[in-house]
C-alpha cells in the first residue's frame, strides 16, 4: 500500500484526508490491501493530480477512481460532513474504521477495532440494508472471504431485509457471487438471499472443487441468463448445461463428448457427473490430437455448405476411432458419403 499513499498524499498535500474502509481493515488484519478509498474534500480534484487515468466512479456520490498499472485502484470520494459522519454512512464496523492519510491515530466510533479481534460483522445501524441492498449480499462475501460471522442482531437484519436483496443492478449482484465459495452459497440459502435470486443447491453440492464460474452454472442454472454475464460465461453456461456423459469411455463416443463440449470438456465432465475417469480419458485424448488434419474443407471441391462441415467432422470421429488414418481414407470415406456423382469433384491432390 506504499506507493500508492505516497502518491495519494502528494496530490492531497496540505488538505483534510482519510484512508476508510477495506484498506485500514485489511492493514489492521495483515490482510494484502488492494484497492485504497481516500476521503477527501474535492474528490475530482485529487483523482486527477494523482497523475493517472481517472474516471468518475459514481456521478451520484461524487467518487472518482484512479487507475493503477497493476490492476489496482485507489478511489476517491466526497468528505462533506466530517469523517464521523462519512464513517457513520458505512455498512459493518469493521469498515466504518478511518486513519489519518498523513498518519496518526484510528478514528473508531463504533468499535470497529474491537470486532475485528472479535472477527465479528456487525451493523453500523439497523438501516444499512434499506439504504444498499447489495450490503445482503456484501455481508455474505465478508463472512466467507474473512471467516467473520454475523452478530446475532445484523443476522436478524439480514434475514428480515432478504426479499430486497434483487433490487441492485445485475452488475452489482453479479459482482458479489462470482467472489463466494461453495459454502458461501450454503450461507445465502440459510439466510434466506438465494431463493430470491432464484439459486438453488443441489447441483453445487454434488461438485467437487468446482471453479468459481462453475458455482455460478451450479447454483442459477439457466437463470443466470438474467444477469447481464458475458458471453464467454454465456457459452459456458450453456456448454455445461446440455452436456451429457457418453455412454462409455470408446475414442468414439470421447470424441462426440469433446466435439460438443470443447473449449470445456473437462469441466463438462465433472459438471455432468463423470467421475475422474472420463476427466484423465479426456485430457489422454486431448494429448493424441494431430496437429494437422488429414482434409480441408477446400479440398473436397463441394459448393460452401453446412455438409461441408458435417463431412470434415465425420473424418475427424473416423480418425479418432482409428478406422481411418491417411489423407486416402479420408477421401474415400467422403467419397462413399456423398455418392458416386459427386466423387469426381473430391480432389486427389
């Protein structure tokens, strides 16, 4: 966190300023500090003579981020009624902790120091869930990702406050699940946040180590579709989900599984329950892949057409099950599929 308060207290030389939130919180807990929030009068102003790209992050609150080169940011936002006031707008104690951009002591008006070594999450105020929804589900990812538990009170909150917990944008919400374990999920379906969101368990408990995008297909299944993901998760998503494991483990029926899975063969086996065998058979097949294949579409002298496609691929299965493994065999099994008529037009050179 060195570099970037050096900077920061450049650019802010002379004026009243904070490092709140996650920084002091992790810092206290010798947890690594990503990303630095700098309270500050004129927060517009400080962004742009840190000397980065900046760029507003919210035009309601008056935030602005800066960039740094090594995927880190430093976020600064608007100090209008002194800090005690800024650290009472925050969501559990643990980040309503503020200290001094120049150095000094702790400000800590709600005992923020003390749950931290209590490793307890706990509400600034019973209103923190009106004002964000999103904090539901913020409350979730901290008690995963530090191993804190909910008070007795804020869980309470928690649970009467969970049928708010669709109103964030899907930006928001997305952000927040792609970051929860396995057992993070198990504790958005006890404090009642999952159903809502339209998650279920059954399929994530039968996953073994699953991957963080794998969770996500896991839980929402198709309903994830309704969150605005990309379209790499998208593809993925839907891989994953049609996915059915062959009925044995031949080079022939590996090579059908692979031909509709891939990119994701592996993860579509473990996804759709087959077990570490068809994972080794598939990653052993992956190993015998030629480098070249034995036709190109070019060389079949057929009109552009879907058929085009379907015969390369049936060379393809035909060379993974080994009844085939010369360029001649492949066009004597394309000639046979498409007929006598058409044979003239596959080339032989």
């Amino acid at each position: 966190m060195l570099e970037p308060l050096r900077n920061a207290r450049k650019a802010l030389a002379g004026e009243e300023a904070w490092i709140v939130g996650g920084a002091v919180r992790d810092e206290l807990i010798a947890r690594p500090v990503v990303d630095v929030d700098i309270a500050c009068r004129d927060p517009e102003s400080a962004a742009r003579r840190y000397g980065r790209p900046v760029f507003p992050l919210s035009e309601r609150h008056g935030a602005w981020r800066v960039a740094l080169d090594d995927g880190r940011t430093v976020d600064f936002t608007p100090l209008q009624n002194g800090i005690e006031v800024d650290l009472s707008t925050r969501d559990f104690t643990i980040n309503a902790i503020a200290q001094p951009l120049d150095g000094g002591d702790l400000v800590d008006p709600f005992g923020g120091v003390q749950d931290l070594e209590r490793r307890v999450l706990r509400a600034v105020s019973p209103s923190i869930f009106r004002d964000d929804p999103l904090r539901l589900l913020r409350a979730v990812r901290l008690e995963d990702e530090l191993g804190f538990r909910l008070d007795a009170e804020t869980e309470q909150l928690v649970r009467e406050h969970a049928a708010l917990v669709e109103r964030p944008a899907g930006e928001r919400i997305l952000a927040e699940l792609v970051r929860l374990s396995s057992e993070g999920y198990e504790r958005l379906a006890e404090l009642g946040l999952l159903a809502p969101l339209g998650g279920k368990l059954e399929r994530l408990r039968a996953l073994a180590e699953p991957s963080a995008e794998m969770r996500l297909v896991a839980v929402f299944e198709q309903q994830l579709e309704r969150l605005p993901i990309s379209n790499d998760l998208r593809r993925y998503a839907r891989t994953l989900l049609r996915a059915r494991c062959p009925s044995d483990l031949t080079p022939r029926s590996v090579f059908r599984f692979r031909r509709q899975t891939e990119p994701w063969a592996t993860e579509a086996a473990r996804f759709a329950g087959g077990g570490e065998e068809l994972e080794r058979t598939i990653e052993e097949a992956r190993g015998r892949d030629p480098a070249e294949p034995l036709l190109r579409g070019d060389e079949l002298g057929l009109p552009p057409s879907p058929e085009i496609g379907r015969l390369l691929a049936l060379v393809e299965e035909e060379r993974a099950a080994g009844t085939i493994s010369t360029r001649k065999e492949a066009l004597d099994l394309v000639r046979r599929e498409v007929g006598d008529a058409a044979s003239s037009d596959v080339t032989e050179s």
